[in-house]
C-alpha cells in the first residue's frame, strides 16, 4: 500500500520519533488522499498522524526483536 513507507523495526537500533512520524505521516496521507489538507482538515489531519504515530511506536516498543540475524 504505502511503498514510500520504511520498515521501522531494526533488531540493531530503534527507530526514532523522527521516523515514526514521517511514516504516519506517509501513512494517513495516503489514506486521506491529502498531501495537505485544508485548513478545515487539518485538525482532524494531524490529529490522525499524531494518533498513527503514538499506535506505531507503541507496537514497535512492544515487539521484541532477536539479538542478531
């Protein structure tokens, strides 16, 4: 669905906000069909990359990774 999105689980480093973020943001772009909304949209727009975000870094402190590979 979203090829531009990169995979943010890495069993040697954590992903950091930064990542988290741009790929909700690639994430809730995509199903909007904004790349920027209007300002009418924007609040409930950002609120779902804000909340993408939160559930994505969740998930990814939660999955546990192997040592190496």
């Amino acid at each position: 669905m979203c090829r531009s999105i990169r995979t943010l689980r890495r069993a040697d480093e954590s992903a950091s906000d930064e990542e988290v973020r741009a790929a909700a943001l690639q994430f809730v772009r995509k199903i909007s069909g904004y790349r920027q909304p209007s300002r009418a949209n924007a609040p409930a727009f950002d609120l779902a990359v804000d909340e993408v975000a939160q559930a994505a870094r969740v998930l990814l402190d939660s999955l546990h990774t192997p040592a190496s590979r």
